[in-house]
C-alpha cells in the first residue's frame, strides 16, 4: 500500500452467551469507550465512522441509521457496511489512503442472543427457488461442504475434532471468551451429530458482543499515544452463492482474498513471514480449510500439522490464540473483528496469558458464514 | 421507431394480471419468513418503560451538557460521557410538529370521509427535559384543525391496570390551556 494505515486503537466488551443488562446501543458504547480511550482521542477527532451490521440480524430495517449515537458519531461522516467486520475495515482504510479522513473508527456487534428464531433466520438467506423449497439446514450445507473437503484433502474428522479441543482450551486463558472449555477428543467425536459428519461440538456458538477499532494514517500516528499495528493490507472476495456450482472442497474465495492481500502487502511465503494467524473457525473443518486457503500449509497438510500440535500457542504456526469462534462464539458479521482483536493484543504483546513468543506478523480472516462464500483477510503488522 | 414496428411489438407484448397470478399461469415462489426478535432494552429503557407502567415520565440528566435526556439514555452522545441522575418530568407539553395523517403506518388510506378521525401524530417537548427533548405520541380527542404548533397538551394515561410498561400506556394527548 502506497500510504501506511495503522490500528492505533481497539476495544471490546468481550463475548458472552447471552447480554440482558445492555442493549445493542450500550454495548458498542462500551466497546467504543475503550478504543477511544486506549487511542488517546475524543470521538470528536474522528473524520469518518464506518458500521458493520445486517439488518435481519439487527431486526428492523435500515439500522445503519441506527449506529450513530454509540459511536460518537452525530453529525459525523458514517456509512455502514453488511458484511464481515474485516470488510468494514477495509472501507476505513479506503477512507484514509482516499485522504477523505485521518481517523477513522470501524464498529462491529453481535446480539445473537436477541434473535429468537435463528434458525429460520438462517434459512431466510437460502435461494428462494434452488434451496427453501427443499427446506435443508443450513448446517447440512457446511456438513455437505466439510464432507467435499475431507474427500479432496484427505483431512479426517479426527483432526476436525482436534481443531474443537485447542480452540476451546485456549478460550480457557481467554478472558474476553465465552465458551472456554477442557475437553477430550473423545468428547467432540461423541458428541450428538447434527448432520454428519458435523457434530454439535464442531458447531460454534452463539455469542453477543462488540469490537471497535479507530485507525489512523501514518501522518497522525506520531501524534496518538500507543502502539500502532500496521495495517499492510486488506482484501475480499465471494464465490458464486450458487449451491449447484460453487466450489465445495476448496474455500476458493478466501485463497483469493488471501493472495491478493499478500501480494499488497508483499508477503511471497505466507507460512515463513507471518507469525500466527486468527480466522474464521465457525465449524470445526473451516479453521483447516481456512489455513490451507491462506497458504499456511500445503492442500492437505492442516489436519496432520494440527494433531503434531503445530497450531497450537506452542507450536510452530498458532492459529486461533484466543479460541477462534469455537472459544469465543459464532459473532455473524462480527467474526473478523474478533480474528483482528486477538491478532493486534498479540502483536502489541498485550496478549496476557494466551501471549506468544514471536508475534510481529499476523493474518487474519474471517468468513460470513453458510450460505456464503465471502471471505476477508487483513494482514497486520506491529 | 416506426409506427408499424411499434404495433408488432405491442401485439406480442402480454400483460401481466393478478388472476394469471393467482391462478398459476405464471410459476412463482412465495415465503412467509418467521422471523422474532426479543431485544435487551438496557438499564435505561427498561426503567423509562416500568416508569411509564407507574403512569410517570423519567429521564435522565447529563451534567456536562445540563440536559435532561428523555427518553433517557445512558450515555449523552453529544458530549460522549455516561449520564447522571434520573429525573422525573411533567406528562403535560409542548407540541413541537405535528401533522393530519389520512394514511395509517402502513399506508394505507384511512375512510376519512366515511367518518374515520384522521391520525395526529405529534412530537411533544415534555415540560422538565431540556429543550428539544421530547416523545413521538399522538394527539386525539379534539379536531385535527384545531391543533397548531406550541399547543399545549397533556398526556391521557390508560387506567393503572392496563398499562403493560409501553409507550401506549399513555392512550394520546390532549389539548390544556396555556403554560402558567
């Protein structure tokens, strides 16, 4: 990227189960209240605000005109973005490089535990003509997909479940995590199928929660308290939606999304110049599809590497530090802003118990969930 | 385009009517989404609307600012800080607009002629929140034409065993003579 943009603020209300003692408004207020305050700035200082949220998800339509009150932004510039949080961070690093602002601040939340009907929600996104009529879960289609991509990969439900016990142990030393668990193997393999061979456990979920994030150019960093995490570059992409044609083993779109960070942000070997990585781990076989999309391994390679302990916090390539979604809980479009949480404490050193040794480049990553094939990478650097 | 080219195509253009529709001739999808949402009010809402089930109004303050915020709020998003104390305020106020609706909320048309009382919604600057503070409610009980901006009213609450912590708990408002 031609004009450096950097995280130069965060913060988190952490993730729970569920959240009665707030609404949406005061729980981006907390979160938001943190950021500003670990940047050093007033909301006043902002340029441009940017909104992350899904108005089925919300309840009401045209939310985003719901989103500045919490944020600070009234009389501001803000537009919201529906889709996954790393996307809206993308747009605020447009605004930035643009030179429309030299702060910009990107909101996510979650208020999972509001909607009652989450199931039909799910279904509510599926293609009226080629998939409601047939009324098939939305988890069938990540059980159809998770069963492609073990055929191609040679990946095994075994290490699936593997993912499952790292992620939720980590979540453990995680104090912003919700579902923190000790669990065997053998747990997650016996675990009630929902449809095979995706089990309960392999499924992240639930949780409510908010991120918020206040970026600046490089120009304005020198002037903020802190320590900055650079943003070496930001992209998207999304498959065709089509479930008759869409690629099933591979996760295509976030490969594509990944190589094209990379080559911005000039990283040639993924697996040799970043550190760890935090993505999206909705189901279980997404956080192994996920790594070998990103290039962290070769195709084929994540589920042995994950049961020799080479993603884990004392392996050689962490992923998911923090618990991931399995840990931290399924955050819908907030998933990429708990990926990017966890990457900047870690590479700010502010990671508390779950810290790593060498922690200078991450990648992180999130996905939308079924039924989409939308991915978004960030690469970070501190 | 010539006249005559235009007459093909008018002849092999069909129109589509609702019976075609109705009665299959044109293959489509349909779906009823279920979709329930049961939202967290938060502290301060929660508390302005158990209030309102008491047959009162409260707000909150914020002491930068000097506003009382109704309905309360518990950050002040102007001057971004948590807000102070709870403040009870008047049920009676000051019309700030209004309108005569002949359209309900999902727009469709009210049988005014056949007697139906137009809608007057109205937004109501309450009398002990600050200036421009006010709630969205609606106005009855007297002639649409005689409602004019800076009317005085009061709010109409709905017998104490009725109220369910809702807005609607306060039926309307009414007309009152001028502020003392």
């Amino acid at each position: 990227m031609d004009k450096k943009v950097a995280i130069v603020g965060i913060g988190t209300t952490g993730f729970r189960a569920t959240t009665p003692d707030v609404s949406y408004r005061e729980l981006t207020y907390e979160a938001a209240t943190k950021a500003y305050l670990d940047a050093g700035i007033e909301p006043q200082e902002v340029g441009a605000f940017v909104a992350t949220s899904e108005d089925f998800l919300e309840g009401y339509s045209i939310s985003d005109e719901y989103s500045p009150d919490q944020l600070g932004a009234v009389l501001k510039s803000i537009h919201t973005v529906p889709g996954d949080f790393i996307q809206g961070l993308g747009n605020g690093v447009m605004l930035i490089m643009s030179g429309y602002a030299d702060i910009v601040v990107v909101q996510g939340m979650s208020k999972a535990s509001n909607m009652v009907t989450k199931g039909d929600l799910l279904t509510f996104a599926a293609d009226p003509f080629a998939w409601r009529p047939l009324q098939e879960s939305p988890h069938a289609i990540a059980a159809m997909e998770m069963n492609r991509f073990l055929y191609e990969s040679g990946n095994t439900i075994e290490q699936c479940a593997q993912v499952v016990v790292k992620n939720r142990r980590n979540a453990l030393l995680n104090p912003r995590a919700a579902l923190g668990a000790a669990l065997e193997l053998e747990d997650v393999l016996n675990a009630d199928p929902v449809a095979e061979p995706l089990c309960r456990l392999d499924i992240a979920q639930h949780a409510d929660g908010a991120v918020v994030c206040v970026l600046a150019s490089q120009e304005k960093v020198g002037s903020l308290k802190g320590n900055p995490i650079w943003v070496r570059d930001v992209s998207w992409a999304t498959e065709t939606n089509a479930l008759d044609s869409r690629t099933w083993g591979e996760a295509v779109y976030m490969q594509l999304a990944a190589e094209k960070a990379y080559r911005m942000a000039g990283i040639r070997t993924p697996a040799k110049e970043i550190d760890f990585a935090e993505l999206n781990d909705e189901y279980s076989y997404k956080e192994l599809q996920h790594i070998e999309a990103l290039g962290l391994c070769a195709w084929g390679e994540s589920g042995k590497l994950s049961e020799i302990g080479w993603s884990e916090r004392t392996g050689e390539f962490p992923v998911n530090t923090a618990g991931g979604c399995l840990g931290c809980g399924h955050l819908f479009e907030l998933d990429g802003g708990q990926k990017v949480l966890d990457a900047v404490l870690q590479l700010r050193g502010q990671a508390g118990e779950l810290q790593l040794k060498t922690a200078n480049t991450a990648v992180a990553a999130g996905w939308r969930g079924v039924p989409t094939t939308t991915g978004a990478v960030v690469v970070l650097g501190n | 385009m010539d006249i005559k080219h235009q007459k093909k195509i008018d002849k092999t253009v069909t129109s589509l009517r609702k019976k075609d529709v109705t009665g299959g001739k044109v293959v489509t999808e349909s779906w009823e989404p279920n979709l329930e949402y049961a939202w967290d009010n938060g502290p301060a809402i929660s508390r302005y609307l158990a209030e309102l089930k008491k047959g009162k109004l409260i707000g909150k303050r914020c002491n930068k600012c000097d506003r009382v915020l109704l309905p309360p709020r518990m950050f002040c998003e102007i001057c971004w800080r948590p807000t102070d104390e709870w403040v009870y305020v008047e049920d009676t106020g000051t019309v700030n607009t209004f309108c005569i609706s002949h359209v309900d909320w999902k727009a469709g048309r009210l049988n005014i002629k056949g007697g139906v009382r137009p809608f007057t919604p109205a937004v109501i600057e309450i009398d002990g929140a600050s200036k421009g503070m006010g709630i969205l409610h609606m106005i009855d009980k007297t002639n649409p034409k005689n409602i004019k901006m800076g009317m005085r009213v009061k709010a109409v609450w709905k017998p104490a065993e009725k109220r369910e912590g809702s807005i609607t708990d306060i039926e309307y408002f009414k007309p009152i003579g001028k502020k003392k």
